[in-house]
C-alpha cells in the first residue's frame, strides 16, 4: 500500500513540475514585440461610439449597468465583456455576460472547443481565445492537469432569455500589449483592452 501511495505522489509531483515548466515556457515565450512602430489606433481607453459602431465588428457601444467593454450578437447570443484585468501572477482573468436569445437552451457546447482534451469541459467557454494582432499570438485559457479549464462551465444551459455570468483566465501578454482581440466559437472578435489588476 506504501508503495501504491509512493508512486501515485511521484506522478502528482511530476505532474506538478512539468505544469510549472509549461508555464514558464509560455510566459518566456511572450516577447516584448516593441519594435518601436506607433499604432494605428487611437491611446485612447475609451472607444467612442463612432469606432464601436463598425458593422464589420458588430459591436454596440450601448452602456448597461455594469462597464461593458465590447459586445457582440450572433446566432441569437449577445456577449459582453465586462472586465479584462491583468492580475500580479501573470494572468489576465475576462469576465462578462452572455444574453441567450435563440429562443431555445443554449447549453455551449460549441464554445468549448475542438480539442479532444476540451471534451472534458462539456459546454462551457473553454475555447475562448485572447489574439494580440500587434505581437500576432494567440492564448489559449488556461486549464489544470486534468484538462479542466480556468473558466465558467455552463451547468444545466443558459435558459431562453436568461443572462448568466462568465469567466475566463489566459497567460498574460507582455506588459505593453494593452489591446487585444477575444474570440469565442462562431462569435465575432471583440476588441477590448486589459486594465491593470490589483
């Protein structure tokens, strides 16, 4: 039995250190990216109506109760973000809200995303995606060694005109990347911009 509990604590630990070895891998693989060329858009933090109002993007510029930083509609889904802070551990957690107007349950399941170790997640928004088009990489949410996502699992479905609250946490761009691109299955890109957390 000692030996049973001797290796199951080897496997976990070695678990463990190759997790952190990933990570370390990804956060070194951030680049700095500055290459000394001035954006195209405006510094400014706030996106005025006539920039929101693209149709290519889709997005509203309507304030709701909550900071609503881009919105999105397809399909019958409407998806806000509300909150893209940068946290101390190197991590940038999003959150925001998804409206279910399809007029039927909406489970998910198409969010969670096409890798097999994602199945696990069920409908969930496990295959969301930060792209910096600046530095040109994609982060993927982040997920713990069983393949569980950092992220809000949609348990039981979104019911017809419900809203429900989400979650997801990626590594973080470098520091000087403040505006970036949140992509979920069929929806359009949303640009928002990461504030600094506390």
């Amino acid at each position: 039995m000692d030996f049973r509990h001797t290796k199951k604590s080897r496997r976990v630990l070695s678990t463990v250190a190759i997790t952190a070895g990933l990570l370390v891998a990804v956060a070194g693989c951030g680049g700095g990216g500055d290459d000394g060329k001035a954006s195209s858009t405006g510094s400014s933090s706030t996106p005025t109506p006539k920039e929101q109002g693209d149709a290519d993007k889709k997005e509203s510029a309507t304030p709701a109760a909550d900071t609503v930083l881009a919105e999105v509609k397809a399909g019958g889904l409407t998806l806000q973000v509300t909150s893209a802070a940068r946290d101390a551990g190197g991590f940038v957690t999003v959150e925001g809200k998804v409206t279910n107007g399809t007029g039927v349950p909406w489970v998910g399941a198409d969010w969670r995303g096409d890798e097999n170790e994602l199945v696990k997640n069920g409908g969930s928004i496990a295959g969301a995606s930060l792209v910096d088009p600046t530095g040109k990489k994609k982060y993927l949410v982040l997920r713990d060694t069983e393949g569980r996502c950092l992220c809000t699992r949609f348990t039981g479905g979104v019911g017809t005109g419900d809203t429900t609250d989400w979650f997801a946490q990626f590594p973080a761009p470098p520091e000087s990347t403040t505006k970036i691109n949140f992509q979920v299955g069929s929806m359009p890109p949303a640009s928002i911009e990461i504030s600094e957390g506390e």
